[in-house]
C-alpha cells in the first residue's frame, strides 16, 4: 500500500475540537487550515491555525460546515493533503467521504462504505447477527408500517423501541410502552428520522429500562491492524445526550472487559474498519451486553481514553490515514489511573438545560498535572444560536475513581466562567451524589437520582419551573405537529446532502 505524508491538513469543523486536532497537527509538523463563518468570525480557533480559508461571503444555502462541494472546492484550491471532520457535521456522512477520495484528498476517517455501513442501524445489525455479536431481541430489517410494527412488538414483549434506521443522538426514537401506542410513535419516530436524516426508515427492538452505556475505542490501520483501547462508561445522560462519561468502567472485570473487547473488534472487523471508532454496547443489571451501534469518528469523550492510555488518538487517526500500520498491539495496551470528563455546557440547567446564548466576560480554568481542559472559547467570545452550547471538557484523572473524584471535587470549584449560565451546578451536583461516588449508574440517573438537588432560591425556582413548562408545551407542540406532517405526507428537511457509494 502506498504511503502519502500528509503536510497540509484541512479541518472541516470548528470550536474545540479543531483546536484539538490542530495541536497534534502541529505536533506532526502539518501545516492546518480551518474555516471562517460570518457566524463566528472571532472564534478562537482561528488563532490557531497557519491559514484561514474565508467562508463569510458564502451565499449558499447549505450551513458552511456542511456544503461538501464548497469544503472539496476549497480543499483543491489550497492543495491540501487531507480533510479532518472532527465530529459533528459531515464526521460521518458517506458522501462527503467518497468524495474526498474521488477527488484525491485524504479522509482522515474510515472508508465511506464503513461509514454507510455502520451509518445503517439495520445494515449494522445485519453484520453484528453474521458475527455473532449479541443484539437485543427486534426487528431483522427496516419495520415498513405499524402493522407490521405491532406484530414485532407483540412477539418480543413490551416495552420496545423505535429507532431510526440512519439515526443518532436520539432523534428518530420513541419508547412504547403498550399496543395502544404503536401507530402513533411508529409515524413520529419515522417523521423524524425523515426530517433529520432524510432518510424516514425505522427498526423495533427490546427495550431495555435503565441499562449502562458502555462503549469501546476501536483504532484500526488499513493493513488489517485493529485493537480496542478499554472502555468509557457513558450512563450519566439526558435525553439520549451524554454529559459525563469516565474510563475504566466500574461495572466492568477483567474478564467482561476482555470478551466485549473482542466483539467490539469483531463488528470493526467487519467492514475494515481503519481509524479511531467506537463501537456501543448496553449493559443489563445481569452483565449481558448487546450491541447498540457505532459511531464511525472521533468521540467527544476521547479525552478520557487518551488520559488512561497515553495514547493520541488525533495522532493515530492521521497516521492511520497516511497508511502507517499500528505501532501498538493488544497487549500493549495499559488503563492506568481512572479519568472523568465534565461536559460544561452553556446551558440553564434549572431551566430544564434550556441553551444560554451571550458572551462570555470572563473564563479561567484550574491548572495541575490530573486536570486537563480542551476548549474552544475564551473572554468575550460569544454562545450563539448557531453551533452547540459547549464551552469546554473539562478532564479531571486520579489514581483510582476515588482519586479522580476527590480531584474533580476541587478542580470543579476553581472553573470560574461570568457572562453566560453554565452546566457546573449540574456536574458539582453530580460528583457529589452518593450513588455517583459509589459507581451505582445508569441511564436513568438524572432522572432517578437527580431529582431536586439543585441549589435554588425562589425566584429561580420560579423561572425555572416557567421555562420548563414552556419547553415541554413546545416539545409537546413539535411532536403533535411532526404527526399531523406524516398524516399529510409532508417532508420537511432542513436540508438535503446526497448519497453515492462506489
């Protein structure tokens, strides 16, 4: 196979993560290029960069971030080597993908057939039944109406969930909890997945009620190369969306670490795959796993790999796009310490993690050989209305999780950001719920776990309970409407990007 250094790196993505990939870049002696949006024109990651290529005259329709014809036109204007996506945005879209390689530009990523593969929850589950790769009782394929939906669920007993076949952070899926409730979040799942993936399919499968989520980094080469780096557990969420995430996983033992490792790399092994992944398991209270699907990119959480292993993945995925074999096998790999990752948000947490646009007057982080901080902001930088509300990671580390959390106890105190509302209450909450401390997790917490414990005086409560109120009339709005949609036979996508595969 023919190795291409890579010299000139495009980095199709913004905020923290481009100024992660730009500083391993460096590291490499690649020369980086980013993106200038009219909607961010003094984000600090331009800083960063050696070149900024201009996008605030862009006039087409189609995000900045997402217009793949205008990132490969630029891409070839420059005569870059290779494009890295970060996550988010065109991370796992197949077409972009292809047309990279089409073009003669390095995809700092997998294959675009991996990516459509693994991009398919039914095609994924296909592979992952062919390698015996436990699943949950459900559909074999695509569900095409609520009848058939209905038929599915009656065998496998409620309660079920609907997915969408080309989702992802929990759009495109409803839980149904009885018969009566098929038809009607069968077409609200479908409407959705339409809406956000173009792509309206949708599966049935078991449910599971208050499961751990476990996920596994997978890092391959294209020589057939590839190895799991250890778990991250991923339970502490809302709404489908992770907020704190740590490695190694309590829950887990040599042994079970071990056997979910090797079915982690079965599944990657099954379409190639070459680059950083991560393949998702849930964790039932009797330590049965099952497959859940994989992210084809690099991981917001990937810190904390990083953290207990030494490794770089940024490092690895370029490498591995240049065509280099894994310089690490299996049995190099070593978890030593414990790490956490705080996801400080934006957002008003009492106000039911309502976003919290304004600018920021001032941040300062702690400093020390556990904490490690990855953002993309800085005094005076601006939360918009048209990116995510994330402000920083912040990456706290210990010898053991009693460690890591006695350090996340006094580094969380010295973040000190003004201007904007901030998730902190939420992660200080967190760190100190007994249950937390004890590692007795799972994807309920919040909810179960959660409930009250924030620090209020009675006009916030008030506020609160308002906007909350507010979100829900407005959830609950969204969803009737998205069902009269389907009735109607309506479409609506915010915005279309084509498929091809070789």
């Amino acid at each position: 196979m023919e190795k291409k250094i890579i010299k000139k790196l495009l980095i199709a993505n913004r905020g923290e993560i481009a100024i992660r990939i730009i500083e391993t870049a460096k590291k490499l002696g690649i020369e980086t290029y980013v993106i200038k949006t009219a909607k961010e024109p003094s984000a600090l990651y331009l800083k960063h960069a050696d070149v900024i290529c201009d996008f605030t005259q862009n006039t087409n329709e189609l995000p900045e971030f997402l217009d793949v014809e205008l990132i490969i036109k630029t891409a070839k204007e420059h005569k870059v080597d290779a494009i890295h996506p970060g996550y988010g945005f065109l991370a796992e879209n197949p077409y972009f993908a292809q047309c990279c390689d089409d073009e003669g530009i390095i995809f700092i990523g997998p294959s675009a057939d991996a990516i459509y593969k693994m991009g398919n929850k039914t095609i994924a589950k296909q592979l992952a039944i062919k390698h015996k790769v436990p699943l949950l009782e459900g559909s074999s394929g695509n569900v095409p109406s609520p009848k058939e939906a209905l038929k599915i669920a009656e065998k496998i007993g409620y309660p079920v969930i609907i997915k969408a076949a080309s989702g992802g952070g929990g759009r495109g899926m409803r839980i149904v909890e009885d018969a009566s409730q098929v038809e009607k979040m069968f077409h609200l799942a479908s409407n959705e997945a339409a809406k956000a993936f173009d792509d309206s399919s949708v599966f049935i499968e078991k449910y599971v009620r208050n499961p751990r989520h476990i996920e596994f980094q997978i890092l391959g080469d294209k020589h057939g190369n590839i190895i799991h780096l250890g778990e991250r557990e991923c339970s502490i969420q809302r709404k489908h969306q992770k907020l704190i995430e740590e490695s190694p996983s309590v829950a887990l033992s040599e042994e079970l670490r071990k056997i979910m490792g090797e079915q982690a790399i079965n599944i990657a092994k099954s379409v190639k795959y070459c680059s950083v992944g991560t393949v998702e398991f849930l964790l039932d209270d009797d330590m049965n796993f099952y497959f859940m699907e994989m992210n084809t990119r690099i991981q917001v959480e990937h810190p904390v790999t990083e953290t207990i292993t030494g490794i770089d993945l940024i490092e690895q995925q370029i490498k591995m796009a240049q065509g280099d074999k894994l310089s690490i096998k299996q049995e190099d790999v070593q978890l030593n310490g414990w790490a956490i990752e705080y996801r400080i948000n934006a957002e008003d947490v009492q106000a039911n993690f309502s976003p919290f646009l304004g600018t920021i007057q001032h941040i300062s982080f702690p400093k020390g050989k556990n904490v490690r901080v990855d953002t993309g902001v800085e005094d005076g930088s601006v939360i918009t209305p048209y990116y995510d509300s994330m402000v920083a990671k912040l990456i706290v580390s210990g010898e053991t999780r009693e460690k890591a959390i006695a350090n996340s106890l006094v580094a969380i105190n010295k973040v000190k950001i003004k201007g904007v509302k901030t998730t902190i209450p939420f992660c200080k909450a967190v760190i100190e719920n007994k249950d937390f401390q004890l590692g007795n997790l799972n994807t309920s917490f919040i909810d179960k776990k959660m409930d009250g414990i924030f620090n209020e005086d009675p006009d916030e409560k008030l506020m609160a309970a308002f906007f909350a109120t507010m979100d829900y009339i407005k959830d609950e709005q969204m969803d009737e409407a998205a069902y009269v949609d389907f009735e109607k036979g309506r479409n609506i996508t915010p915005w279309l990007i084509k498929r091809r595969i070789k």
